[in-house]
C-alpha cells in the first residue's frame, strides 16, 4: 500500500483535505455536558448542518467516563468516587473506562461525514483517523504507532486510546491520551484498574502507560497547541464555536440524558 510515510495513502489524504474542517477549542465544560456535546455535533455533522470538526475537549471537573456498554458495578467503585467528588458519566461510543482529571488528560473528538471512512473496514477506520496523532507524536520524539484496535502507544509504552460510534451518517471518534497520572487515586476508583494490577502492582502500571508529560517535559497547553498546528497545517482547518442551538440543545441533552442515572446505570 503506498502511503505518505504515515500509514495514509495519497487517497486518503486527499479525502482529509477535501473537507472543511472546523476548530472548536477547548473550553472547560461539565463531564456530563462533554458527553451530551458528541452527540450534537455528530448529529449535526450528519445532517450537514455542522461542517466537519475536530473538538479539543476542557474539562470542569474530575471523572469517570464510561464505554457505552460498561457497567457501573464492574468497573467503578461508586463510593470511592463519591468521597472523592468523581463524577460517573456514560458517552455514546463503546470502548473502556477513563479517569479523567483535568490537567492529566488530552481529549478531543472529530466529527466527520460517514463517507470518509467508506470502503475501510472498522479497523482500519481507527487507523485514519489517529494517524495524525502519531506522526505529530513523533515531531515531538515520541516514538509512537498506532497499534489495533484503538491504541497510540510508544516504546516507553501505551500514550492513548480511541473509540467510535456513528449516527446519521456521521462518524464520531474520539481520542484521550494521558497527559499526567494520578495512580493512587485512579486505583482506588477504578475497579478495573483494580483487577489489571492485582498480582503485578503499581510500578509495573507506571511501565504500561506512559503520559506525555513524562515522555516530552512540555506542558499540556503546548502539546494541545503543537496538535492543532499539525492538522491545520497538513488538512486546513479554521475557529469556529458553538451555536447557540448547538449549546441549548447539548444542555438540554445533559439534563434530560446524559445526567440521568438512567443512563449513566444503563448497566448497573
């Protein structure tokens, strides 16, 4: 397969540049209106009433947010988190669980019509769309690849992780990568992370993951920064925000939704 040294053929390139990709910067925001907000935009995207757009995620608060098919018991231990004031949301996408503080994460989401993924199988979507990720990675001395499913790892270890889900012709996929860990805490709340380490202890977690912080010295700002500069300069991209229908519509989601506990015990 020829490929432009990143794992993108010129074909795909080109379908990343015939789109005219919007910014939505980071802005602080709830857990539960982070959640509410992919499904808008995805929505939107699909109904070609939002160009395509890669949105940089802000976080208000800590928490933990679960794969749209994991249960609460199973992977979270809800005391913990209440002591603590973790929130537990759910989004739409599939996937495991993420603890989420926010200056220790990186996340953001694209938005793209279903089109651009149209003759790869699922797998290979998540390829396309990381890509990116990598080779802007590896401009800061991260020796990073993609490895399948849904991971960016590197030789220091795992930096990152992917999920999806499609609606109305959209593809939503989304991307947290560890910025910094708080281990002790994430243990104590993440029963998963829990049952991972039972015979093998904290060290050996520290080896597995490895968050930027530790791999480049740069600040978080800086690397979110040196990611924006990277698409805009390989596929173009220009500032957009949110509309005001877009907000009143997301709030509305978060309180009718996504910050029930219908939803967030969809799987008790």
């Amino acid at each position: 397969m020829d490929t432009d040294g990143s794992g993108l053929t010129p074909d795909e390139v080109a379908r990343w540049r015939a789109l005219p990709w919007k910014l939505l910067p980071a802005v602080p925001r709830a857990p539960v209106m982070n959640m509410a907000l992919d499904e808008v935009l995805v929505e939107r995207v699909g109904s070609n009433e939002r160009a395509p757009t890669l949105r940089v995620w802000g976080w208000s608060a800590p928490c933990v947010v679960l794969g749209r098919f994991q249960s609460v018991r199973n992977e979270v231990d809800e005391e913990a988190a209440a002591c603590h004031g973790i929130a537990i949301v759910r989004r739409i996408s599939g996937g495991g669980a993420m603890f989420i503080e926010p200056e220790g994460a990186i996340t953001w989401s694209l938005y793209a019509p279903e089109s651009m993924a149209e003759g790869r199988t699922f797998a290979e979507s998540y390829r396309l769309f990381d890509a990116w990720v990598v080779d802007a990675l590896r401009e800061l001395g991260i020796d990073a690849w993609y490895a399948p499913l849904n991971d960016i790892t590197s030789t220091a270890g795992k930096i990152g992780g992917a999920a999806q889900a499609r609606r109305a012709g959209a593809v939503l996929h989304h991307t947290t990568m560890a910025y910094a860990m708080n281990m002790p805490l994430m243990l104590e709340v993440l029963r998963i992370g829990k049952e991972k380490l039972s015979d093998k202890g904290v060290t050996s977690a520290d080896k597995r993951v490895a968050p930027l912080r530790q791999q480049t010295h740069l600040p978080r700002a800086a690397i979110i920064q040196h990611m924006i500069q990277h698409f805009r300069q390989r596929f173009g991209i220009n500032e957009s925000y949110l509309t005001p229908d877009e907000f009143a519509d997301a709030e509305s989601r978060a309180r009718e939704k996504f910050g029930t506990r219908a939803w967030t015990h969809y799987l008790p």
